[in-house]
C-alpha cells in the first residue's frame, strides 16, 4: 500500500480530516529550462501569448483560473498529460506544488520551477482521511510525530530534494 500528502484545503476540510502537515509548499511555474529567462515573472507569464496547461480539478487549476487574467488556460484529462504539453511545445507553462516542480525536474531535466524557494502561494500537505475515522487520525498523528521526533522524515524530505 503506498500513502501520499495532499495539500490542505477548506473544501476538503469540511468533508474530510487532516493529520498533522508534513510538508509546506506552494505554487511555482513549471516550465521548459530552455524558457527561464522569458518566464521570470506572473507578469510575463500573464501575456496572450502564453499557453498555460492544467489538469482538469484540483488546486493547480483553480490557481490558474483564480490568476491568470490574459493567458490561455489548457485544461487536460490527466496528471501526465500536462508535462508532455511542456516537453511537446504544445504548452509554455503549468502552475504546480515546489514539491512536484521539484520532483518532475529531477525526472526530466529539460523542466525547471521558476524561484522554487519563493514560491506564489504557500500551503501544508497532509494525509487525508475519513473525519469519523478518529484513531487512524491518532495513529497517524503519532507516527508522523515519531518519524519528525527520530529524523527520518528530514531523511526522507532529503532523499526526495524537499529540504
């Protein structure tokens, strides 16, 4: 079984519980290393002329669309599909988490975030569960506080470039 964060959000804390953050992040572009100079800012991100591509639900879209006044939004079917968007020329830019920016690059080198330790947004990740499932909240609450308390976490988040 594996287990991923998920960031923090009110919509979701009104039908689900959250354990502890693990994780703070926030939005950065991503964008083809080629690109860094022409995509420093929102402001030159923002232009006609951009093409920003998204997955269709979630908190990168909804940052896209709650920011972007005179960029064309992409809105594609998956999660895969706007990195191959990036790497295909088909897009310029996609809104995403420093955590995944981060990731992806280390995957394909050929996509850069944009001033990753300065990100737009800033939110927690946390695991997500059922709110009427209280003691998988305790257990989890406590295993992250063993694992923060015994320094794996910080091994993990560093094993993964988090840190």
């Amino acid at each position: 079984m594996r287990w991923g964060v998920i960031t923090i959000t009110k919509k979701r804390q009104q039908q689900f519980s959250f354990s502890q953050p693990v994780l703070t992040n926030g939005k950065v572009p991503l964008i083809r290393c080629a690109d860094l100079t022409k995509f420093k800012t929102l402001r030159k991100i923002d232009q006609p002329d951009v093409k920003i591509v998204e997955n269709l639900g979630g908190t990168n879209l909804n940052f896209a669309k709650e920011t972007i006044h005179y960029a064309q939004i992409i809105i594609v079917k998956n999660n895969k599909l706007p990195f191959e968007y990036l790497l295909n020329r088909k897009a310029d830019v996609m809104f995403t988490d420093s955590i995944e920016a981060s990731y992806r690059h280390s995957l394909m080198p050929e996509l850069c975030p944009v001033n990753i330790n300065n990100p737009l947004t800033h939110s927690n990740k946390a695991y997500m569960m059922q709110k009427s499932n209280i003691q998988l909240k305790t257990a989890v609450n406590k295993w992250i506080a063993n694992i923060k308390n015994n320094g794996q976490l910080e091994n993990i988040k560093k094993s993964y470039g988090l840190t």
